[in-house]
C-alpha cells in the first residue's frame, strides 16, 4: 500500500504539504534488533532522498546509545527524526549541527487511548505550561483516533499568536536554527 499512497501524495502535494516516512509493514523494525543496522539506515536514507523525503519518525522515542550513534552517522542528507508513538519514561532531544533526533512529548503511554479531544487537551496543557521561548512541542497522533478536522479545528482555537503549528521539515529547520544561535 505505501507505494499507491506516495504515488497519491506526489500527484497532489502542494508546496505546504510535508510527507514523512515511517516505519510500517517490512519497515516497522526495532532498531536494537536490526542485523546490519547501518545498512539499513543508510539504504532508508537514500530511498527518503530519491522521493525527497527528509523527515523520518520512528516508533521508539528514546533509543540506545548505539542507535542513535548509528543515526547520526548513516543518515546521509536527512532533515532528521521525529520519534516515539508514545513515551514511556524519558524524551530525547539531540540537536547537533548534522543531525536532530527530537523525542515526541505527547502521548505518554497511559494516553495512548485517548480520544481525539483529551489528547489535543494535554498538548493545550502542555502549550500554557511552557515558559521557555521559542518552545518546541513535538506530538504523535494516531491517524485513527484524531482526524485531519479535529487538527484543524485545534489549531483554530489557539489563540495566542506566538503559537505556531508547522510541517514537520520546518520543525526540524526552525529547532536547528534555535539550537545554532545557543
């Protein structure tokens, strides 16, 4: 099926649509398990860069050392990740000047569940309770619990105008920016 959904995305993309590749079917993996590990991520990134792909999710939002060493070294020309469906004790936030792995906040484990409503309610929480500036909120959504309209209509009722929510290659390129001027 993901070949009939990019030819679908290719022939109606605007240029305000971003396409990430996630790992699902044969790429749904655990990268700890992974045989060649580097191989794999390298032929990921060459694929993501023939179709031009340059953002990557993976489900696993706080890897081992070595995979994420691995990442950093086999990414080839990879905006970066965006990772975890759910977080289950710690996020990531790895911003270097060649690679960016940054961890999703929400859903935490027990929210998976969640409808549509309460989940964009904790990113609401989330949102208010954050002091610093620039912040960067990075959320899962399961496709089939929170539709494309209840994103919408989230993103509607925010009202502060420093709030911004934004594809994820102009994530990854504003965190790096930010992440640079430190």
């Amino acid at each position: 099926i993901a070949p009939a959904l990019l030819e679908r995305y290719l022939g109606q993309a605007s240029e305000e649509d971003c396409i990430i590749a996630g790992p699902s079917g044969a790429g749904y993996v655990i990268p700890p398990l992974v045989p060649d590990l580097p191989a794999y991520i390298k032929e990921t990134a060459r694929i993501c860069n023939d179709i031009g792909i340059r953002v990557v999710t993976s489900y696993i939002a706080d890897p081992c050392r070595r995979v994420l060493r691995h990442l950093q070294r086999h990414s080839g020309d990879l905006l970066g990740y965006l990772a975890g469906y759910a977080v289950v004790t710690r996020t990531l936030r790895v911003c270097h000047r060649d690679f960016i792995f940054f961890s999703n906040q929400i859903p935490k484990v027990e929210e998976i569940a969640l409808p549509a409503e309460q989940l964009l309610g904790k990113v609401r929480m989330m949102i208010t309770a954050t002091s610093e500036r620039p912040a960067f909120i990075a959320i899962h959504l399961f496709a089939y619990r929170t539709t494309i309209a209840d994103v919408a209509e989230f993103a509607q009722k925010i009202a502060d105008p420093n709030v911004h929510i934004v594809r994820a290659d102009e994530f990854l390129t504003l965190l790096a920016m930010n992440e640079n001027l430190k």
